[in-house]
C-alpha cells in the first residue's frame, strides 16, 4: 500500500514538475474538499470576539439519559471571556466537564464556576477531554439531525447555536467535513 | 579399564542428568509464561443479565470473552467503547461467534437489567449487558481489579470514574490480553481475534 502510494506520488511529481502545474493541482485538490463540505457538517457562529467552530454531539443509544455537546470556542479579542453557562433544548441541563484517562481509569470532573476563553485563545471541547455534558435528556439524539442550544459568555453575552448530531462513536474530524474515514489514502506525510 | 570407562560414563551421565533436571527447573520457576499477571485477574461472574435472568460463567459456555465495566450515563468512553466493540465484531465475522463480549455496570442503583436491554440494542447484539447488586458489582470489580467511585455533580446528580480497559479472558476465565482506549481498530480486531481462536 504505501509503496503503491509512494510510486503513484513519484509519478504524480513527474507529471507535474511545475511550480504553476503544483499550484493547479493544490487548487483543484481544494476545490475537490470544499465541494466536499456539507452545509450542516462544518459551520460556525460569532458573537463579539468569541467564535464557535463547529459545534457537534453524537446519537444516543436508546433510554441515554447523557449526551456530549463538543465544540470550539476561539477569543479573537484582546482581553479574556468565560463561558459561564449552556443550553440545550433536549437536555434538562448543560455542565461543563473535564474527563481524562489517568493508568486505565476514567475520571470526570465538573468544571466549577465557568470556563476561562483567554484572550487570543481556543478551547476545544471533544470526547477526549473538555466536553459540555448534556444531562436528563428528554428524547434521544438523532445521527443526521441539529439540536439546538445557547452558550453564555460572561462579557460577549449569549449566542444560539445548532448542534449537529453524529453517529454514536463518531471522532472530532479534523478537516471538519463529513466522511473524514473516505479518503483514507489521501493522508499526506509532508 | 572396561570398569573404569564405565564409571566415567555413569558419571558423566549424571552431570548432564543434573544440568538437564537443573534448566529444566529454572525454566519452569523463572521461565514460564511471561505474559503471566502477577496477581490473577478475574473471578467467578454471578449477576443478572441484561433479559433479567442471572448469569454466571456457565452462561459463557467455555468460551473466551471480553469484559468491559462502565456505565450508561457516561456520555464519552463507554458509547465509543461499545460501538468501537460492535465494529470489531463485525470485522471479525463468524470468528465473533467463538467469543463473548460482557458490559458490567458500575452504576447498578440506575442501570437496572431494562434500562442495560434497551441502551445495548444500539450495539451489537452479542454484547451482554450485566447489573446485579451493589455488593455483587463490587465483588467482581475486587476480582477484576477494577476501580470505579462516585463523583457528586450538581443538584445532588452523580457521575462515575471508572477503569475503561476492556479484559481480554481465555475460556478457562484467565486474563490473556487487555484492551485500551487509544487502541486503533487493526489493534484491536487482531487481539479479539487472537482471541477467538486460540480459546
């Protein structure tokens, strides 16, 4: 497989020796992602210097009571914000909690009192680490589906914003378009 | 002369009857097998099945099987588990029906076998789901050397940390391999199979 890929990349090169022909190439390559791009999977919201990447949760199995709300919260502004609150129209309430993994175990852990922005600074919110814990939820979440919330910064004040459900083991997807997994040759090595 | 040769014969045999009788040994004691934990792993299973009749070992039929403790209001770690497992049972095909894949709750107070039957119909069905009482869990988990705790949250609500490793058991109930979050998929389809197949 690699040496299959690393063939095909020596004679992709050869093909293209141009700096112009490269050019055309990364151009197209990026046209090919952009079309892509579904209109629901990468989206984003902006209120005074806070903005909101992509904001995403996962289907639940049947009775879930829980649920992940994930998201990025990027400080464009000079000073720091906090995210004191959220809301989610399916869920009864939103915490903010930190999980970690420490020798095997899984610790969660209630964020207190909000959660610092600092300035010129993103927070990311993913079933790794930081997440916005969606509890008593009344129904279940649906792959393909939005639901929607509100998240309240203390100084750029409240934002709503639609979650896009995922499927139930579903990864944050780096390129931030939906299939991350189809193209798994494409994964360059420069 | 012929005495003599004898008699050094006779001895040389038993030096290397000793050396022999002495590696022998050492590999036994020192030897081994490697992959041998410490402390045992495991314990007889007596809970209640997620179809609310009971289940223990006899329910495995000998076979192999993974184990995996966690709970259902866990929004992260034991959905990516369980979904991780059912993709892994598909990869395996019919190899999957040589093995067993067990999910003990460690919130038994909430996860009663109902409310287990109806989560894990979002998984494979082969995946059993297990609750018992708070004394039952916490005996197994002791067997298993799993750690898990209460952790208050807001409103008098609860979470739970606990060990997310899934236990990879041999059909005779010992520890063989384990399993880890970070593990990617060919990982962990070639322990599971591994698994599957050497019983």
């Amino acid at each position: 497989m690699l040496s299959r890929l690393s063939s095909a990349r020596v004679a992709l090169r050869r093909l293209f020796v141009s700096p112009e022909e490269r050019i055309g190439i990364a151009v197209l390559a990026m046209a090919f992602l952009l079309v892509g791009v579904d209109a629901a999977a990468a989206h984003e919201y902006k209120i005074g210097a806070i903005e909101i990447g992509h904001p995403w949760s996962r289907a639940t199995p049947p009775g879930a009571k829980v649920a992940g709300g994930y998201l990025t919260v990027t400080n464009d502004g000079d000073t720091p914000d906090k995210l004191v609150s959220a809301t989610v129209e399916i869920a009864g309430r939103a915490e903010i909690h930190e999980m970690s993994v420490e020798d095997g175990v899984m610790k969660m852990r209630q964020v207190e009192g909000g959660l610092d922005i600092p300035a010129h600074g993103t927070v990311t919110f993913d079933p790794n680490g930081l997440h916005l814990m969606l509890l008593d939820l009344k129904g279940p979440l649906v792959r393909g589906t939005n639901v929607h919330g509100s998240l309240t910064f203390e100084k750029a004040g409240t934002v709503e914003v639609d979650y896009v459900v995922d499927a139930i083991g579903a990864n944050p997807k780096p390129m931030k378009h939906d299939g991350g997994d189809a193209m798994p040759g494409m994964k360059m090595d420069h | 002369m012929a005495g003599r040769t004898r008699l050094a014969l006779m001895a040389l045999s038993a030096v290397v009857a000793l050396g022999v009788s002495g590696m022998i040994g050492y590999h036994l004691t020192h030897g081994g097998a490697p992959s041998a934990p410490r402390y045992p792993v495991g314990g007889p299973i007596d809970l209640t099945a997620e179809d609310g009749r009971r289940f223990t070992n006899a329910d495995l039929g000998g076979k192999p099987f993974a184990v995996f403790f966690g709970f259902t209001r866990c929004p992260n770690v034991c959905p990516t588990t369980l979904s991780d497992l059912t993709l892994d049972l598909e990869q395996l095909g019919p190899l999957a029906d040589k093995l067993k894949v067990l999910f003990v709750s460690v919130d038994p107070e909430r996860d009663t076998p109902e409310t287990l039957k109806e989560y894990l119909s979002a998984f494979d069905p082969r995946i059993t789901g297990l609750s018992g009482t708070p004394a039952e869990i916490a005996s197994l988990a002791k067997a298993y050397r799993v750690f898990y705790e209460k952790v208050p949250t807001e409103g008098g609500d609860y979470t739970m940390n606990h060990t997310a490793t899934v236990y990879l058991m041999d059909g005779k109930g010992a520890l063989t391999s384990t399993i880890s979050l970070e593990e990617d998929q060919p990982t962990r389809v070639a322990k599971l199979k591994q698994l599957a197949e050497n019983g």
